[in-house]
C-alpha cells in the first residue's frame, strides 16, 4: 500500500491512504478540467464532483439543462473515490426500523428508490459503453454470531422479520436456514441467511469517471475544479410565484456564478447548522486483499453487528481477485483509529483461509441522518438552493437517486420519493427526538478538547505523527511532524463551530469531532461543513497550503 505526503495527495483523496479503484484506475486516467478564472452565468451550478454531483449532472444536462460544476479540490477527490463499491436495496439500518420513522410508504418508497438507483447504474453503463465492471449479484445478510452462541438464534429472528416486512414490500428476498456461502472454508460457522436477490456492484471510479468523459463533450456542461465554493446566495423577490430569484455562488477567488438554481453536492452542505445538527459523522475502514479468482462466490455479504463487516469484490489480475472488506465504524474524532485494519484482515482470514496479501488499507467518512434516510430536495428555508447529504452508509444509490429527484424538482416534475428524502420534513422529528437530544448532548462534550491538551512539547511527536498543543498562555495548535522531523503548524480551532481538531494518525489529517469537519495535515480544508482551511500560523504553513493548491 503506497502513501504520498506531499500537499497535492490531499488535491487527488480526502486522506493519506490510497483506496483500491485506483489499481485499475489510477488519479492520472481522471479528466482534467480547468480553474474557474471569469463570472459566469448558467442554469444550474453544481458544487462537488463526487456521485450526487455527477449523476444530477447528467440528468440535467441530458434533459437540456446548462449545468456548470465547480470542484474545490479534483474530480472524485472526496468520500465517492473512498467507498466500498456496493450498490444494494438491503439498506444498513433495516426497513423495519425505517418503517418506525417513516411509516410504510416511506419504507416502500426507500426500497423502490434504491432499486431504480442500482438498476440505473447498469443503464447507463450499458448505454453509454462504460466498462466499469457493473454486474447483478445476490447480497446475504448473516447474524454476526457464529451457531451455537446465545445471540445467535436471537439475531436470526430479527433476520427473518426483516425478510418478512421485505417480502410486504415487494423485495425478492427470502431466508435460508442453514446457508453457507461458497468458499468460506474457516472453522468459524455463520450459516443461515436473508439472499436478498438483484442486488450489483461496480468499480465506483471507473463508471464516474465513463460519465465525465461523456459530460465533458456536452455543449451545455462547463466543469471547474480547485474551485472552492464559499457562499450560495439568493438574491431578487419571489411571493407566490410572482418576480423572481437567482444564486449566487461566490468562490474563494472572488468569482460569481449566477444562475436559476444550485445544489450542494458536497457530502454535507457548508452551511453552520439546520440538517447538519441531524446527522452523526462516523468513520469507517476498509481493506483489500487478494484471493484467488473463483475461491469465494461472487455476491455481497454483510452481518448484523452495530458497526458491521461487509464484503465484495473487484479485479486485481489474472490470479487474483480482490475481497473488499469494511467495517469497525466509530464517531469522528472520538476514538482511536488503530486496530481497526488488524481487525478486518483477522475476520477474513478467520473464514477465507487462502486468503493472501493485503494490498490496500484505508478509510471513509458516512454521515448517518437520526431518522436514518438522505436528505435530497430544497435547503431548508431556500428557494432555489438543493442539497443531498445524509448518505447513511449507501452513498452510492443515494448519489444515483439524488440525480433524478433534484433534476425532478428543479423541472417540476413529481416524483413519488421526494416526499420521503425531503430536507424539510416533519413527520419523523418527534419519533427521532431521543436521538436528538442525546446526539446534542454527545456533540457539547466534544467542546471539552478547549482545556485539553494531546502533547506538552513539540519534541514529544515521533516523526510522522500529530497532536493538538494547547498550553494556558496561546490558542491550540494542530502540530505535525513529518518524516524529516520538520515541524506543521496550523491553528487547531475548526472555522465551522470552533471545535478543536484530533490528529487522524491513519489518514494524516486533522478531524472536528463535533460535526465532523476535515482537513489535510497542513490544515487544507477536505471535508466540510467548514468552508475554509485550518489557519496557518508562521509562514510555512502559508507556503504548503498554497502548494496543495497550485501544485
């Protein structure tokens, strides 16, 4: 596994580690786009060029609609170049606990949409040629309890109400008592699952990446990356449908796109709070190991654990496949990241006895809504200004849904979800108010990190390694020392609500654990809700950050 810790690492991915898809598809096949140097004016300005941005992107643009994209980094630079490749209607926390928040039609239309979403990954593959490995499989869930353990049997009859509320749904699923999938040769037995059937996986890069070709030769698309957003305004009068409104979306260079509407395609919208305040930010691992090909039956699988193992797998080469394992979840900023990878790479070899190498290792942020479902639609108290965040560890049929019900909206044309993924819903709050309140309390802890300190002198960091300084007399420093023992020093205090950052010693980046906010090891901003970098402190610090960017 190969780690760069130059400032452009942080321009191409959102940590330190490299993620599987780019064995195959390495950051140098991406399409380049230009930085945005003029004013211009569009229909539609899209901000972020992950999933949702790309996929509204080409709703829109093959509606008619001229669209420009504005990127503050690289195309695909953030969570979507991190994920781990499953597209699946088996959603993480379960219809029947969907149904609790949302009511039956709200489950029923979150199992229609993440269906039409993975199907049209596969459309639109197969019809503009985009090689990107799509293909349908069956996905299992299994109790994360081997037979014969107490909770075993408990898991399992959870397992089978959920296959039965599934089935009232209209799902293919079914449950097998006794199932063990093909190649699992350990002595550790998990048999008996739910095969929830039409499920698909691809190469997440490689299909974004088949869509940007195809968008870069429209007439009526303009991308633009190392173009950081830095305020969305609306501007103009409109009362019941009389006058009008435009954006206004202003970069950090000065300039202004104006247009009819814009969406924040940004994993979470750079605003201070509203649906920011309803989501948990947690991070999640993943590694890549080889097995040989046709070892282990091709499908997804997952288990029953709050923070739970799943698997799939993608091309590596003529011997070897890769199983793609992730799991060992845990709150931004607020636990120790080791062991997480030690963790992983023991369950397969626990289950996959030939398994081999281990050839990549990293990690991904997931942004878990309290009532569990994306919002997608209109910012609440907006007009004319969209958002999608909330992926709730399906990011990747989130951003495909998003797609259509954004480029929905903004046309006029109804759409039997959007009702379910609205940002402004109401019907779910007093249902989801424990989790608020113990979320709020979980977040003002947070702010104790103010009196706290990680090291008491610079000489205590081992080269490679960071922690937060924060002595009576000065504000708190974020302190990195590289491999050649020089010293980074940026302000350690989040712009977004002032929480004070924790060193990531995996990724090499400086994490808020109050809602999540990121940024590289010389304070360069990866990850909102913040919309600005970690302020530098000495002249070095200026230095690096402007090499990420015009590097």
């Amino acid at each position: 596994m190969a780690t760069m810790s130059s400032p452009q690492h942080f321009m191409d991915t959102s940590g330190d580690t490299e993620p599987v898809w780019i064995h195959t598809e390495p950051y140098s096949s991406r399409p380049h786009f230009p930085k945005l140097d003029k004013d211009l004016h569009t229909d539609v300005c899209i901000v972020g060029a992950g999933i949702g941005g790309i996929s509204t992107a080409y709703e829109l643009v093959s509606r008619g609609v001229n669209v420009v994209m504005i990127e503050a980094r690289e195309v695909l630079s953030g969570e979507t170049g991190r994920t781990s490749g499953h597209l699946s209607n088996a959603l993480d926390d379960g219809y029947v606990e969907i149904a609790k928040k949302h009511g039956d039609d709200g489950a029923k239309a979150a199992a229609q949409s993440h269906t039409w979403a993975l199907d049209h990954v596969g459309e639109v593959s197969k019809k503009l040629g985009i090689e990107c490995e799509y293909r349908h499989l069956p996905g299992y869930e299994i109790s994360q309890y081997p037979v014969g353990h107490p909770k075993h049997a408990e898991e399992i009859e959870q397992v089978k109400e959920e296959v039965e509320y599934c089935k009232k749904l209209g799902m293919n699923v079914t449950f097998q008592e006794g199932f063990a999938v093909k190649g699992w040769d350990g002595q550790i037995d998990q048999r008996d699952a739910a095969i929830f059937s039409g499920q698909a996986t691809f190469h997440p890069t490689k299909y974004l990446v088949g869509l940007l070709k195809w968008l870069k030769d429209q007439p009526n698309f303009q991308c633009f990356t190392r173009t950081r957003m830095m305020d969305i305004e609306e501007k103009g009068i409109e009362i019941l449908g009389m006058g009008s409104k435009d954006c206004h979306v202003k970069t950090d260079d000065g300039y202004t796109i104006t247009c009819k509407d814009a969406l924040e395609a940004t994993c979470v919208p750079l605003q201070k709070l509203s649906v920011v305040a309803e989501m948990e930010y947690n991070r999640t691992y993943c590694i890549a190991i080889r097995v040989p090909k046709n070892y282990i039956e091709d499908c997804l699988l997952y288990d029953e654990a709050e923070a739970y193992k799943y698997i799939r797998f993608t091309a590596c080469d003529e011997k070897d496949d890769y199983l793609v394992i992730g799991g060992c979840d845990h709150p931004v900023g607020q636990e120790s990241e080791e062991g997480r990878f030690a963790e992983l790479e023991q369950w397969v070899r626990e289950r996959f006895t030939r398994a081999g190498s281990v050839d990549y290792k990293w990690s991904g942020q997931i942004f878990e809504p309290l009532d569990y479902v994306a919002f997608i639609g209109l910012n609440p108290g907006k007009k004319h200004t969209y958002i999608i965040t909330g992926d709730s560890g399906n990011g990747l049929t989130h951003g495909v849904l998003a797609g259509k019900l954004i480029a929905d909206e903004i046309q006029g044309v109804a759409n039997p979800w959007s009702s379910l993924y609205d940002p402004k819903r109401l019907s779910s709050l007093a249902k989801k108010l424990p989790s608020i309140v113990s979320h709020a309390a979980e977040i003002n802890t947070q702010y104790k990190r103010h009196v706290q300190s990680d090291i008491t002198d610079i000489e205590d960091l081992a080269p490679g390694t960071g922690g937060v300084l924060n002595s009576a007399t000065h504000k708190p420093l974020a302190v990195y020392k590289d491999d050649d023992g020089t010293v980074h020093k940026v302000s350690a205090i989040c712009p977004h609500l002032k929480g004070v950052v924790c060193w990531n010693n995996v990724e090499k980046s400086w994490d808020c654990p109050i809602h999540g906010s990121r940024f590289s090891k010389d304070g360069l901003l990866i990850m909102g809700p913040s919309k600005a970098n970690l302020s530098p402190v000495d002249k070095v610090g200026e230095v690096l950050q402007q090499q990420a960017v015009e590097a």
